[in-house]
C-alpha cells in the first residue's frame, strides 16, 4: 500500500510541475502584447535585398536593373539617347565585323 502512495505522490507531483511549467509558458507568451514580431510593410514595395530584374536595352545591348531603365513601348533602355535613336529607327550599334564591299 506504501508503495501506491508515494507513485501517486509522484505521478501528482509531476503533474503539478507539468502544471506550473505550463502555466509559465503561458505567461510567457501572452506577457509581451506590444513586442510581437512586425509585419511587413504593406505597401506592396520590394523587399530590400531582393534581386532586381535585368532588362536588356535592344538598341545598345546593355543590362541593367528595370527600375533604372527606361521604359518605351515595351521596351528598356539605357539612357534616353537610346531610346530616341531606337524610335527614330537608328540601326543598333553595329558589333565589330561588318565585311566592306
Ligand atoms: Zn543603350
């Protein structure tokens, strides 16, 4: 009988201590109302350090992040000189050999 009493002392035991711990973590987790952790900026902007897209200027040749490009019908360019001899129709700057006549 002496044995019986003290597992149901243990077993009480254990479960008082299981109790108070969490009960503790209860605590714990609802103590701080103000330090929960911050969403992100709903703005929609881009995170920062997200690598930006490459977009290629057809006149040139050049890449380089969209959101330094110019945009025009579609397409990007490096700087406005580009994009205005691009919608002039220029001919892309030529690429080295170009056999003569
Ligand atoms: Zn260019």
């Amino acid at each position: 009988m002496s044995l019986l009493a003290s597992l149901f002392r243990i077993v009480v035991l254990g479960l008082l201590v299981w109790l108070v711990g969490r009960l503790f973590r209860g605590l714990a987790r609802a103590a701080p109302p103000t330090a929960g952790p911050r969403a992100a900026s709903p703005t929609g902007t881009r995170a920062p350090g997200t690598p930006e897209r490459l977009v290629r200027d057809p006149h040139c040749g050049v890449a380089l992040p969209q959101s330094r490009a110019i945009a025009w019908n579609g397409e990007f360019f490096c700087s406005e000189a580009c994009r205005s001899a691009h919608a002039a129709g220029a001919p892309a700057a030529r690429r080295g050999a170009a056999p003569s006549a």
